[in-house]
C-alpha cells in the first residue's frame, strides 16, 4: 500500500508562543491573534496550531464566525 503524499512532509510545531506541540491545523493569522491568542510567526501569514489551542481559537471567535456566517 503506498503512502499518501504528505506523509514525507515536515511536521510543523504549534506557532502559540511557548507551545512544542505539533501543529494540526492552519488557520489565518490575523484571525488567531483577533480571538485573543498570541503567535510567535508573522500574522499576514497562516498560523499552525495544535489541537488544543484550536480548540481554544474556535471557542474564542465563535460569535465571529457565526455573525461572519450571517452575512453581518
């Protein structure tokens, strides 16, 4: 059975300042740092995040994006 194609891709690390933990998800910098969480890498960019800290940025902008969703 071959191997997916990201499987020889380099694991990134959580971009949360003092976080080791390796990244699950990319979301938008500017976004990260507008629910409150500070990163260590250049907003204008994605921020990787671990799974924890994930779950912390969609519990802090859920008002964001459900209004966003709304069209307001």
């Amino acid at each position: 059975m071959p191997d997916p194609k990201h499987a020889g891709a380099k694991v990134q690390k959580c971009d949360v300042e003092g976080c080791k933990a390796d990244a699950e998800r990319s979301v938008a910098g500017k976004t990260v740092e507008n629910a409150g969480l500070t990163i260590s890498s250049d907003p204008s960019k994605s921020a990787h995040l671990c799974r924890e800290h994930y779950k912390a940025f969609k519990k802090k902008s859920k008002t964001d994006r459900t209004l966003e969703r709304l069209g307001r």
